[in-house]
C-alpha cells in the first residue's frame, strides 16, 4: 500500500492534508463562492425566477412584482472547504492509484459542488414558495413529501443511503409544518430552514462524496482469508 503513495508517513499525509485544506480556503473560497453564485444564478434562471449578479458571488433574485431577494454567497456557505477537503484526502491521504484517486477527487468535489448549490437554490425557491403560497395548499405542499420520505425510511428494502437522505428531509419538512402550524411568516419560517438544510445538506453531501471516493480510489472493501480483516482492494 505504501509504495503507491507520495508519501510513506501517516501522520504527514494527515497534516500535509489539514495544511492544504486550511491554506485553500484562505487562496480560493472568494472564487469557489463566486463560481456557487453563478450556477446557483443559472439554476434559478432556468426555473423561471429573474436572475442577476451585480458582483461576485451576489444573488440578486427575483418573481412578479412582491418577491425580491438579494444574497452574497459568502466563503463559508460555498463549497469550498468540502471541495478542497475531498481533493486533499483524495490525492494525499487515501491509498490506491493515482489515476483512481484523482478520478474519486474530480466525482467526489463535482458531488458536493452540486449538492450545495441545490442547498443554495432550495433557499430561495422554498423562501418564494412559502411567500406565493399560503393555506391547504402550503400545508398539503409539505406533507406530501413528509409522508413520502417517512415511507422511505420505514420501507425495509431502503437503502442506507436513501433511508439517511430521507430521514433528514422527513426532519426538515416536518419543522417547516411546524412554523406553518404557528402561523409564522415566511422570513420566520426561513430561518428553521436555514439553520437546519445548511448542517443536513453539508454533511450528506459530504458522506456520499467520500464514499465515493474511497470507492473509486481505494476499490471496495473485501475480508481477508488470513484473519477475516477487511481491507482495500
């Protein structure tokens, strides 16, 4: 294993690898939130809203005449520190072929990239959708999928994957029910939403990338005859 990395010792990989994230993120999270903005801005634009980006890494959203929105995505909301994250395990700390491994990197940072620009865009089409909407309507747009994701979860062919993804989208919807329930506002009701896919989002997208790394870098686990140890192939 060792003689297919740079780099015989663990411990350098594992600072080598904290070193290149940290120094990155100071370098390159401007231009990774500059890049979130403009595809969150094409996504957006392709959904029918009013785009435009006056600066860098701005937002500036629009639909009919009383949906206005005007946001920065500032460096720790892009995909920066995942993006670099992925890279610097991929290519320093994993085991495997180089050509795996910058494979698992390049499928891996294109994962979470995204999935958080999904993240950004959710904000902004559920903001308009609890703005427009309103009555039976709101309330049936949000246990529809409440009761498919808890569906989901409790169907016993369900994968891992599938069974985390909707459990936590069964948590998000359920608290947006809530605030509804209340009878808060949209900006309210935002600021649950905010708090919570920001955490849920980063870090599912985060798993699945570095599953898929490990798989494409290192190749799937398979036990060893000798001891029944599991070890990469």
């Amino acid at each position: 294993m060792r003689d297919r990395l740079w780099i015989g010792s663990f411990t350098v990989r594992a600072v080598l690898t904290l070193g290149i994230v940290f120094a990155g993120y100071v370098l390159l999270h401007e231009h990774f939130a500059a890049i979130d903005a403009a595809l969150a801005n094409a996504a957006l634009g392709a959904l029918g809203f009013q785009t435009a980006s006056p600066a860098p890494a701005t937002l500036v959203v629009s639909a009919g005449e009383t949906f206005n929105v005007h946001a920065i995505v500032t460096g720790s909301c892009s995909s920066t520190a995942g993006a670099l994250g992925i890279a610097a395990v991929s290519l320093v700390l994993l085991p495997g072929k180089a050509s795996r491994r910058v494979a698992g990197a390049l499928l891996g940072i294109a994962v979470f990239v995204a999935l958080n620009v999904t993240r950004i865009c959710s904000i902004v089409v559920l903001w308009w959708w609890l703005e427009v909407a309103a009555g039976p309507v709101l309330t049936l747009s949000l246990v529809v999928p409440l009761l498919a994701c808890i569906a989901v979860l409790v169907r016993p062919r369900s994968g891992m994957l599938a069974r985390v993804a909707s459990g936590l989208g069964a948590v998000l919807f359920a608290v947006l029910l809530y605030d509804v329930a209340r009878g808060y506002d949209y900006s309210a009701g935002m600021i649950s939403y905010h708090a919570l896919i920001g955490p849920a989002l980063t870090f599912g997208s985060l798993a699945v990338a570095v599953l898929l790394v490990w798989r494409l870098g290192a190749g799937p686990l398979a036990p060893r005859r000798a001891h029944g140890a599991l070890r990469p192939t």
